[in-house]
C-alpha cells in the first residue's frame, strides 16, 4: 500500500490553489491549465490532452468508437486525456469538478449506446488506452491488468507465460477489460469458472475526491459494487487484479450451421433443455443470424458455437448423448489450445470461419468493417415453445433489415453455484440461458436507422411473454436507453429504479447505498449511472 498513499489525497485543499483565473479563458481552456497546473502530476501530461483545435483530436476520438451510429456527432467532448499515470487521472477528476465537466471513461469503446464518449453535456473523455500494462504472476495463479488493456491483449500475455492457464473473459479481443469486468463479463468459460467479475481478487480505481483505492482502502461494499454494478458510477477503474483459472493443454471448438431445412428450430429447442445442465466444460452457444448481404440473399441460419475442455473423443460421446440432434461429427471439429480457441470465438464474432491466424492476431486493437447497431437483451427461465421460436425466426425474414442476429447463451454450472448478492451481477440460478439481440446495418441516413431501431423493438416486444418478468431481466454490458435516462440534473432513486432493477434486480438499491456513500454529489454520472439515494434539494 505504500506506492497507493505516495499519491496525494487532499482534494479540496488542491483546488483551493486555483482560486483566480483570468476570465477570459473559457471552460475549455480552464480545464486544460488545470490539469497542467495540478500540484505533482508528471510533466508528460502536456502530451496527452487534446483540445479540439489539436490536429490529432478526431484521430484519438475515432479511434476506440466501435458504434459507427455515433460518428460525425455533435456531442463530442471538450477535451480528450489519454493519461499515462495514475496522476494524470487524479487530474483530471479534479479540474473537471471545479470548472463543470463531466467525465467519460472509456477503455475499449464498446459501450453499445456510446456512453463512454458521446454526452448531451460539457464533459471530457478519459481514454485509458496508454494504461494496458498486464503483470502475470503463474506461481500465484495471479495477474494485474490495467483498465485500458484489451481482452486480447489479456489472452495473449497469459498464453506467453502458461500453455494451461486462462481467464473467464469475452470473446471479442478489442473489449477493453476496464468495462467488461465491472459489468459481469460473460465468455466461454463461464460454466466452468463464472464471470469475469467473479474472477476479481483486487483493484485500484480513484474516487472522487482523487485518491487512489485498493480492495482494502475501498472497503468491501464498494468493491462489491464494481464487480458487475459497472465501474463508470463510482470513480475511475485503474486495474483488476485477477484469479487465473487452470485449462488443459487440450480443447476442442466447433462452429455447425443449420437451416431451417435442416431442422435448426427443432435441433435449438432441444439445446433449451439440455445446454445449462451439460458438463460445466461444455460451452455450447447458438448464433441464430440473418445477413442479407452474402451472395445477394437472405441467408439465415443458427449457428452452434461450442468450446469442451478437452479432447474430440471425449467430446463426440457427450454430445450423443446429450445433443444427438445436432449430429455432431468429427470432422467438425478441431483440437487446439486454450488461446486456439480465443481466436476462434474473436473469429466467429468477426464472421470468420474456424480460423488458423496466430494469437497475435488478438493484438490488433483496430477494429476493421465500422458498423451502424443496436442491441437488447433478455434473461430466460423457461423454454421457449416451438411456436415462439418459429414466430421469432420469422421476424429475420423482414427485408427492410440488412443483418441482425440473436444470439443465446447458456447459464448452468458455476453460475447457478453463485449467489445473486455475492457480487453485483444478480442473474443466477434459475436462469437458463440469455439472448443478446443485435441488428446491424450500413446505410446511411436518419430514416434508415430508425427503420432498423424500430425493427428491433417490435422483437423485444414480441419476446416478452417467454422471457424472465418482474424484473425483465437484462445484461447492463448490452446497455439500452430505451430503459429509461436519467435527468441532466438531479435523479430519483425511483426514476432511476425503473432502469436499473432490469439491470441489477435485487441488487439495486444496495448499488444506490453504495453510491450514495463513495460520490455523494453525483459527480460521476451518465444517462444510467446509479443514482444517489438523496431526496432532491438536500
């Protein structure tokens, strides 16, 4: 702890020095001979602030947008600082609080309704791409990775030091690990070891009032509350330190299309019964996918995604006696390692076949194909009727959509061993399995988006009666607006509540308690940040 406590904490005595400014500066300006001034921040801090007059602003912003819907916005930030330490954030939270900005933090860019760099207030975008150190410690079993390093950029540095271990993460390598980890992080481990978020022994974030915080500093609420009640609400997420989870030298994936020829809604109503109570090594997902721009038609077909730690003769016996629909054959597989098998779910997220690329593949933090997208999710936990299938299946065959996919996930295993309040991701046992919805296009313009946007709705409308209820379950890492926003000002819990119960059930208001206590004043907050408990004008 005695590196934490170098860092300075008296907030409020700092900003007492920056009583005068000469008034002809604007908000901007202030801001940026704030930071510069700050008493010990490092002198390289000069090298990482981009105003918008900067000719590298537009590069620096663009770069980690992963929605194209949110290019060529009016809402962009004041100023964008890529910090290098942790002085650089402290900095920037404080010279944000005296002269009213927000602040946006962003580490891979994928928040699905842009969150992390795209505001309806003044605010300032804090990238944490610079900050991507990652420490492996194999003895342990142990790692340090910092909050602006990528999925795959975690995978790979753990494959270089051990060929049998891993961690529970996602599956798309430009996911920074900074939001994936505070919101759950589903991936294809999940079964056997649970979350990301379960997977978290430590962290460092910096609160409000600038000082930086280890798992002991923070106290046990707050570092609940950052494991799956998203980070963004309480401070700023410097680093995880995570448990990394024994894997054999062998797996084995599989990628098997279906039609409905070939009897994919009979083959995916079987997976329903049987996918959360397999072996906890078998990890079986289904893409049910339409994309209208492959050999100009409509292709749609499901596709079961699968990773079994172990070998393909072990496997093929399991899935016959579990899955014979599927009719699963050798030659449908392939043996690889765990770091294979990151390539190939990066892969297949991508669109890709099984893919022989190297893993340093992973390492490539540009993300090529920028698209236009709007997602949702449901939890489930009960199977949905044949009918209900065919009637969502038939939704796909819409021609005024391009591309649009659901894709199903399944709970069971460690997940049901967990409780719902052991960390702030509550949906547990009893859930089967959940559905992230996904429509994707490439034309341009206003009318083409809402089309698409619409067409999604008129789905999650349609699925409500086979989905979970009171709450309506949904994952915060797929966030959604439609929810519900929070005021520019001042938010009821009880606004706020019509969102985030969706989000966190049960585990809400102790999120809000938590919030209340760490940022009274609500100075980290977004369109669905945690609320304070605070009645207005107290």
């Amino acid at each position: 702890m005695k590196h934490l406590r170098s860092y300075y904490t008296f907030a409020t005595a700092i900003a007492l020095l920056f009583s005068f400014e000469p008034p002809s500066y604007d908000i901007r300006e202030k801001f940026v001979q704030c930071v510069y001034n700050y008493p010990y921040v490092s002198n390289s801090i000069s090298n990482v602030v981009y105003t918008q007059t900067n000719t590298s602003y537009s590069s620096v912003l663009d770069f980690s947008i992963r929605n194209a819907r949110f290019f060529n916005i009016s809402s962009k930030p004041q100023v964008i600082v890529t910090p290098l330490d942790v002085s650089h954030i402290q900095a920037t939270i404080i010279c944000s609080q005296r002269h009213g900005l927000q602040i946006r933090t962003r580490s891979g860019g994928h928040d699905y309704e842009g969150l992390s760099y795209v505001a309806e207030v003044p605010f300032v975008v804090l990238d944490l791409i610079n900050l991507r150190q990652i420490r492996v410690d194999v003895e342990n079993r142990t790692a340090w990775v910092q909050a602006g390093a990528t999925l795959g950029e975690l995978y790979y540095t753990i494959s270089q030091k051990s060929k049998t271990l891993a961690f529970p993460g996602g599956v798309g390598a430009t996911v920074g690990t900074g939001g994936l980890i505070s919101g759950g992080g589903y991936g294809l481990l999940m079964r056997s070891h649970g979350l990301a978020a379960d997977n978290i022994i430590d962290a460092h974030i910096i609160d409000v009032n600038g000082n930086l915080l280890d798992r002991k500093a923070m106290g046990e609420d707050l570092f609940w509350a950052i494991r799956g009640g998203g980070g963004a609400s309480f401070g700023v997420i410097v680093a995880w330190k995570i448990k990394l989870v024994p894997v054999p030298s062998t797996v084995t994936v599989f990628n098997v299309a279906r039609t409905l020829e070939e009897n994919a809604i009979e083959v995916l109503y079987k997976w329903q019964l049987v996918a959360d109570k397999l072996d906890k090594r078998l990890f079986i997902r289904v893409d049910v996918t339409k994309d209208s721009r492959k050999h100009g038609k409509q292709i749609i077909q499901a596709n079961f995604v699968s990773m079994f730690q172990g070998g393909v003769d072990e496997l093929i016996p399991l899935m016959q006696r579990s899955l014979p629909e599927l009719g699963l054959d050798r030659k449908d597989c392939t043996e690889t390692s765990w770091i294979g098998s990151a390539v190939f779910a990066n892969g297949v997220l991508n669109g890709s076949l099984i893919s022989n690329e190297p893993p340093e593949v992973l390492l490539n933090r540009y993300q090529r194909d920028l698209v236009k997208y709007k997602g949702k999710s449901d939890c489930v936990m009960k199977p949905i009727p044949i009918d209900g299938l065919r009637g969502l299946w038939r939704m796909l065959f819409d021609n005024e959509i391009e591309i649009a996919q659901f894709e199903l996930v399944p709970h069971g295993g460690r997940m049901d061993e967990i409780s719902e309040s052991e960390i702030a991701f509550p949906f547990r046992s009893g859930y089967r399995f959940h559905i992230h919805y996904v429509v994707v296009w490439e034309e341009e313009g206003d009318e083409a988006a809402q089309r698409h946007i619409n067409w999604i709705r008129r789905v999650y409308n349609y699925m409500e009666p086979y989905v979970s209820n009171s709450p309506r379950a949904a994952y915060v890492n797929y966030r959604d607006l439609d929810f519900g926003v929070n005021n520019n000002g001042y938010t009821s819990y009880d606004q706020a509540n019509k969102w985030g119960v969706k989000y966190f059930g049960n585990n809400f208001r102790r999120l809000a308690i938590v919030k209340t206590r760490v940022d009274p004043n609500n100075f980290f907050r977004n369109e669905q940040s945690i609320p304070t408990l605070f009645e207005e004008g107290d």
